[in-house]
C-alpha cells in the first residue's frame, strides 16, 4: 500500500545490501572480513582536501550552475586533452552526483519506452535497472562459455531497430579485464553505422596493471563531438578514492548534456558546489597518489590471484585493471554447500565472515566477485577463511575472531 508497482518491480543494489549486512554483523562483534566493497582505502588527495577546507572557510558554499562549476568543468576538459587526446567545449560537459548519475541521466535523456539496451555480461549490477527505470529493456550479451571478454559477434547480432544504446565498461566491474582496441574500436564503428550511442563508462581507466593502457573510445571515431554518438563518463570515486565525494561526469554532444541538464535541474538542481571544488583540485594537483594507489591495487591484485590459485576447482582470470576479480567458483555449487552463487555468497558469510558478491547479478552465475580494494591483510584473512570453508583438504577447524569454528561438511 502506497508504493507503486514499478517501484516494486526495481531490485535493491546487492553490493549496498551485502554493505548493509555486514555492517549490522561488525555492529555486533562480528570479525567480518569484507570483500565485496568497491571503495579503496586510501586518504584523499591533498590538493582536494586543501582547495575544499579553503573554500568551506570561505564560507560561501552556495548553487553552482546545474551542469557544473566554470572551473572544474575547464579541469575536466584539461583531464581530457590528456589521457584521450580529445578536445571538448564546455557545452559537452556535465558535472553529476558520481558516475552512477551520469549514467543514469544518460540513459534517461535517450531513451523511450520499450527501447532496448545493449548490456555486455559481465556488467556492472546497477545497469539492467537503470535500464528498466527509464521504461526501457536491457538485452544482456554473455561472452563465450568459460570467457570473460565480449564478442562483437555477439553484440551485432542483438543489435535491433529498437536498440539505442551499447554500455561499454572497460576495465570492467566485475571482472577487471581492459577491453581490446579491436574490440573497442568495433563497437565505436558499429554505433556510428547504426546510430546507436555507445556509453563508454570509464571510470577505473587509470587504475590498470602490468603496463596495460585502457583504450580511448575517441581513437576510433571521426566525428567532432557534437555530431558523435558517443557518451563518455568518468569521476574522481575510483581513481582518486574519493568515492563519498559524489563527483562524476559526462562527456557528449551538445544536444545529449542539453538534455541531461534539463533532467538534472528538475531533479537534483546541481551537485554540491563544495565537492566540485575539491575534485578540481584532485584533478589539477600533483598526480603521485594515484600511481600510489594503482600499485597498491596490483600488489593486492597479485596476492588475491596467488591465493585463488590455491582453491581447488576454482578458474580465475588474471584482472588488468580495476580492484575486482570475477573467480568461477562452479566447482562448489553442490548439495551441502550452494545451489547458486547467491546461496555461496551467504554461505561464505554465514560460515566464515567474509563478503563476497554473487556472479548472477554481473550475469554470470557460477562466479563470485571478490574486492581486494582493501588492505592485503584483509585480501590474505579472506581468502584464508575462503579456503577453509570450502577446501575438505583444508583442517576441520578454524580459528576466527578469537573463536574456534568446525566445519560442518567433510
């Protein structure tokens, strides 16, 4: 009673309900170890804490324009000369609430009902239902069997008259593969012979490993922005920790960020003016903390690979950006343990204390997201107590938290 039918229709994000849980289980005293949450640990930068504290002394945090402040929109232009080699006006950029709003109000700007949207599995959880909010259909495209990486096959092929859009996340959440030039360049080329715009979700393109570089969308297209279907996003959260800043944005033709605009000022007006400040100061001091952060996220990406190469039974394939990896743990859906990924999910945290994320909500089923955006130490305790509920080769029993557990299966 009082909550309308589509409401109800729209899942809950698993990721802030696993968040939710295991916060209530340290509240009370639980030792959970949390490896499902996408939020590095380190301290934001000294430039954004600098150039916010000066402007809250100011004592003038008041509305900025609703596609953002003068300022940090030039920062963000300078940003993109840089790392993709593209000059962009002011007109082609809107400052959002995160990239998850960018997205959203992206998707909200082009679509219709009963329009459909190209989804690559694995995806990101969050995009089917900003797909089903704007009254449209996500169409879901799944790798080849055992594979993580997308076929352009594939996505040719459920491409439809009444397809508006392909989301491209690379490096990916969850499975942290860089998507190919060959691969990007397609989908770029594809979208333009067909009029369909390519949502290129960028927001981890500067945390890759092993001297990978993520692909530029504007590599592969001839078109001056304002003529281009291509919606580029991008944020401070993951490449800066600054995740509770809340400060994404987009890249598009005039026509895309004029509507996005207009949805935004009828709905969150502008984004906070203080935290505009404090991500142009990020995006224009020194740069030595991200490189910081990028070998903090390999050195755990190695250790978490090393340890999942331990599991019997369990595939994973070596992430190239991102703090995710995407494990296939099918080997342990059986009687006594889990059904699905959901049930294995739960079982980890029920039995050991360790969040995990499952696979069929990227869809993937079969597969589980672990996060080591946290300390190695948790990455270590982790995958630990991952090994002992589910290794029978492992002792029967486990010390955690100061308490003695036995495992319940042989």
């Amino acid at each position: 009673m009082g909550v309308s039918q589509f409401a109800r229709s729209i899942a809950e994000s698993p990721t802030l309900a696993l968040n939710e849980q295991a916060r209530l289980l340290r509240e009370q005293g639980e030792p959970v170890v949390h490896l499902g949450v996408g939020e590095p640990l380190n301290r934001a930068p000294q430039a954004a804490i600098d150039k916010g504290t000066a402007a809250l002394h100011g004592g003038k945090i008041k509305y900025s324009p609703t596609t953002g402040l003068a300022s940090l929109k030039q920062a963000i232009i300078h940003y993109t000369e840089e790392h993709y080699g593209r000059t962009v006006a002011p007109r082609n950029v809107i400052v959002t609430s995160g990239a998850k709003q960018a997205i959203f109000n992206a998707l909200f700007a082009i679509l219709d009902a009963g329009d459909e949207v190209i989804l690559l599995a694995p995806y990101w959880v969050s995009y089917p239902e900003m797909v089903k909010m704007c009254r449209a259909v996500p169409v879901v495209v799944s790798p080849e069997p055992g594979s993580l990486e997308p076929d352009v096959a594939r996505v040719e092929a459920a491409v439809t008259s009444r397809t508006r859009a392909i989301v491209v996340n690379s490096p990916n959440n969850p499975s942290g593969m860089v998507y190919s030039p060959d691969f990007v360049g397609s989908i770029v080329r594809l979208c333009e012979e067909r009029g369909i715009h390519a949502i290129m979700d960028d927001i981890y393109h500067k945390l890759v490993f092993d001297g990978v570089t993520a692909p530029s969308c504007y590599d592969y297209t001839r078109l001056e922005t304002d003529q281009s279907h291509l919606i580029v996003v991008n944020g401070i959260a993951k490449t800066y920790g600054m995740t509770g800043f809340r400060i994404g944005w987009a890249i598009a033709s005039r026509e895309i960020v004029g509507a996005m605009s207009k949805i935004q000022s009828q709905t969150t007006s502008c984004v906070s003016s203080l935290c505009q400040v404090a991500a142009e100061g990020a995006l224009l001091g020194p740069q030595d903390e991200v490189e910081t952060l990028r070998r903090a996220m390999q050195h755990n990406r190695d250790v978490v690979v090393e340890e999942l190469g331990k599991l019997p039974g369990v595939r994973v394939t070596k992430p190239k950006g991102t703090f995710y990896c995407l494990p296939d743990f099918s080997h342990y859906l059986k009687p006594g343990i889990a059904a699905n990924s959901f049930e294995l999910s739960m079982f980890l945290l029920n039995k050991a204390r360790v969040v995990t994320v499952p696979g069929r909500d990227f869809g993937l089923e079969g597969h589980l997201r672990l996060s080591y955006a946290g300390s190695t130490v948790d990455v270590l305790e982790g995958m630990r107590r991952i090994r002992w509920a589910l290794d029978a080769s492992e002792p029967r029993e486990i010390e955690i938290g100061g308490r003695t557990l036995v495992r319940e299966w042989a």
